[in-house]
C-alpha cells in the first residue's frame, strides 16, 4: 500500500518542510492549517 498511489497526491518541500500535493499541484493542507483557515473565515463573517 502506497500513500501517494492509494490517494493520487505527490510528495514536495514547501517552506523547508515535505508536504503533500494534489494531483493540480495544490498544497493539501494540515488539521492545524485547515483550524487556523476556518477561524479566519468565522471572523470575517462578525
């Protein structure tokens, strides 16, 4: 079993550090990445 094959993402750096990509290069974003994103948007609609 094989992570990128089993998910179609590909392995890259990004600021130093290996992330995961999707298949149209879009960085997939970590649980914190996705926390932080949806409490900026919670603030933006006060």
């Amino acid at each position: 079993m094989s992570l990128t094959k089993d998910f179609q993402v590909s392995k890259g750096v990004y600021q130093e550090k290996l992330r995961f990509f999707t298949p149209e290069a879009e960085l997939v974003l970590t649980p914190e990445e996705v926390a932080q994103q949806a409490e900026q948007e919670k603030e933006r609609a006060e």
